[in-house]
C-alpha cells in the first residue's frame, strides 16, 4: 500500500540508489574540486626527525649541476630510505614544527639517516627552531613546488650523443616520474631509465640528432619538449610547466 500525506494523498516512495544518487550529486555540488595532492594530503603525512647541514644544490645527488633554487623556496636532503630511485628529486614538502612552517625542495640525499628523515638547508632549519636544538622532530608531506615561474627544461647530461641519451628535468613544479623520447615526432615513444641520481637514461642512444622528450608527472599531467638536441649539456625549455 503506498504511503499517504498529510493530506491523504499518496506518497512515491524514492528508492534507496535515487536517495543516494541525489546525496553524492548534492556533495559534490558542495566540495569544491581539489588537486591529487591536495585530495590525497592526509594519507601522505609522514613524521620523521630533522637535521641541517651546510647545503648543496649543484653537488647534491639530484645532480641540479646547472639549477639554482627560486628565491622563497628553501632546500633539503631526503633520506636514502625515502629516495625511491630518485624519483623524490625535485620534488617538494611542506615541513611543520612547533606551529611553524616551510617548503623545501629536495635536492639531495642524507645517506643514513632513518626513515622520513630530512636533512635542511641552514636556512630553512632556523626557520623551524634555533640551530643549537640540531635535531627537531617534524610532520611534512609533499606539495606542488611554490615560488617557481617559467616552464620546465630539459638539461642533458655530459657526453650526450646520438648513441648515449642521458636527461634530466629541471624547474618542474611537480615530481617526475617519467620520461618517453621520440625521433618521429611523436607518432611512438620510447622510455628512458631513470637512475638514482635524477638522470634518464637510454644506454643505445636515439640514433638522431635531435628528439622529442615527453615527461609526465606524479599527478599524471605530461608536456611535450620538441626537437631537443643530442648534444652534451645542452638545455631546452619546455612551452608550459606541469599543470
């Protein structure tokens, strides 16, 4: 028997999936859209201890030989037990202690150290707490790069060639996790090896003079470098930097 109004006039009654329809369509509505980082922030939360040390962007095992940090950004190495193959290098954190805060990109490695383990730049330590401490506990997760303006590039290694491909992307406002070359203007695509030290690498080479080098980010996003020359530390810009 259906079910009867106020008035006596017969009620539909609305079934469980169309409530729960309506509800999602309605949450939906009401949460704003939010990045993979952001969505995913809270799971990615890591605790560990931090140290600095004196710093080292040119010589760090990210191999940044030709980056220089954007002003605002500070620096960090990653513990090795973190380091994923490199696939951390460029990447960067949100580091919290003591009610305060600072971004970091992580452009070397601290050999050793336990898990979660950041080893600051000076400067961004003294933010956190005064030197003397030397070792402070932290909570940080990782954040889409701050501070950094232009697009990305691609930077070649020494003693590229056509019959050694070695690359590694520079200025990138998010993590790499991967990079395809291609000699035919994209109509296929080859993947490179990423190594520890922040390089890809393809040991035949290419076979040409120039490529076509696409990378995609941890979020999933991609951008295309045309016509990238085979020549030892040869850099080209990309048009844009990961969305």
């Amino acid at each position: 028997m259906p079910a009867s109004g106020s008035y006596g006039r017969p009620v539909k009654m609305l079934s469980l999936l169309t409530l729960t329809t309506l509800f999602s369509a309605a949450l939906a509505a009401a949460v704003p859209a939010v990045s993979i980082d952001e969505r995913s922030l809270a799971r990615r939360a890591l605790s560990g201890e931090a140290t600095f040390y004196g710093g080292n962007v040119h010589g760090g095992m990210c191999s940044f030989s030709t980056y220089n940090l954007p002003k605002g950004l500070y620096g960090t190495a990653l513990s090795d037990s973190n380091w994923n193959n490199g696939a951390n290098c460029g990447g960067c954190v949100k580091v919290s202690h003591g009610g305060k805060s600072i971004t970091a990109m992580i452009v070397d490695q601290c050999p050793g150290c336990g898990p979660n383990h950041l080893d600051l730049f000076p400067d961004a330590f003294s933010k956190l707490a005064p030197p003397s401490q030397g070792i402070i506990g932290t909570n940080w997760h990782y954040v889409k790069c701050p501070h950094i303006s232009g697009p990305l590039s691609i930077h070649m290694k020494s003693g590229v060639s056509k019959y050694w491909f070695s690359a590694q992307v520079v200025n990138a406002n998010h993590r790499v996790s991967k990079m395809e070359v291609s000699t035919n203007k994209g109509r296929s695509w080859q993947s490179a090896k990423r190594t520890e030290y922040n390089f890809f690498e393809i040991s035949s080479g290419v076979g040409a003079s120039s490529a076509w080098i696409r990378v995609t980010s941890n979020t999933g996003h991609s951008v295309v470098v045309q016509n990238v020359p085979m020549t030892a530390n040869a850099t080209k810009k990309a048009k844009k930097n990961f969305k």
